[in-house]
C-alpha cells in the first residue's frame, strides 16, 4: 500500500504500519465520482495507481483546481474533519486503484496520533505543503499570464501534461482549450 512513502523515515513506517489494516483496496474506472460537491466526506484515499483530480461547479462548467497522482493522499480534508458538505467534487481521471479508509475507522486513531510530535509534525508538513500549492495556484493567477502558467506546470509538473486531458489542464490553467491549444503551438513554433 503506503510502499513508496519516505521508507528512511521510520516515523512515516510507524505511522503506516499503524494505520494499515483501517484501510481496504479499491479500484475505480474513470469518471467515477468518488465525492460529490455538497456531500459530506466519510472516507479518506491514498491513491497507488491512477489520477484524482478536484474541481468545483461555476456556473455550469467544471473548474479544476487540483491533481492527484500515485503516493498522494487524497480528501475533503475540512469535510471529513468537521463533517460539513464539500466544496468540491472529487473524481478519477483514468482507471484508479486506491487504498480507502472510512471516517469512522480512522478519526479516533487520527485524534490520538495527533497528540504524538511526530505524527503531529508528520501531518503538518502534508497540510503545509497542499496549502502552499494551493497558494501559488491561486497567486499564478495575479501574477501570470496564462503561458507562464502553462510553461511553469509543464516545467515542474510534466507528468500533468502527458497524462491528464488537455480539457481538464486548460480549466486548471483557467483558459479555454482553444486559448491552450494557441499556447501550445505558439510555443512550439517559437
């Protein structure tokens, strides 16, 4: 399951190993809707092979504002934690093996983990660091023109670029796929 998390670290093995038998392995086809905006989330994801993404309903039209590949844990974290709907849908991009832990099973193991530094320390850096992604998103786009945006994911995400549909990339980059397929040739002509 957990085989390719930091295996230097034997916190992050305890941890694992401690957690481990709360979670069962799922595979899911793609397009399958795992969590849907406004339903409250009971269930908590690792994802070993395949691709998530998140996105919100604006007006009508599916806007993605996060990807998740192979080793990343994956929730409605605020919506699990307080038990309130989501504010996105969550749902696979190609066929998706998982490993899924239900609310129930880990938030008393989750509250009692907390209380050890380590674990503490653990989950704050995973916290941290999705809020600093999602920071510089949102900040890419005062800062950015659409290009640069393309040419920073293609930059330090380009496992993104090969793998994911070019429609979900341009609702990423918050450009139409006509305005991402000018990018693309303008930039292969230059």
């Amino acid at each position: 399951m957990f085989e390719q998390v930091d295996r230097d670290s034997l916190i992050s093995q305890e941890f694992i190993n401690t957690y481990k038998p709360y979670f069962r392995k799922e595979t899911y086809a793609a397009k399958t809707v795992l969590l849907e905006e406004g339903d409250v989330a009971n269930k908590v994801f690792w994802v070993e092979k395949g691709c998530m993404r998140a996105w919100i309903n604006k007006d009508g039209q599916e806007v993605t504002f996060q990807f998740f590949l192979e080793n990343s844990m994956v929730s409605s974290i605020e919506s699990l934690w307080k038990g309130v709907p989501s504010r996105f849908t969550l749902d696979t991009i190609e066929t998706t093996e998982v490993w899924v832990a239900d609310k129930s099973d880990i938030k008393p193991l989750l509250e009692e983990a907390l209380v050890e530094r380590e674990y503490r320390d653990l989950f704050i850096d995973v916290i941290f660091q999705r809020t600093f992604d999602y920071v510089a998103h949102s900040l890419s786009f005062v800062n950015a023109t659409p290009e640069q945006r393309y040419l920073k994911l293609y930059e330090t995400r380009p496992e993104l670029i090969r793998r994911i549909p070019q429609h979900y990339i341009a609702s990423y980059l918050g450009i139409s796929k006509v305005h991402l397929s000018r990018i693309k040739s303008r930039l292969l002509k230059s």
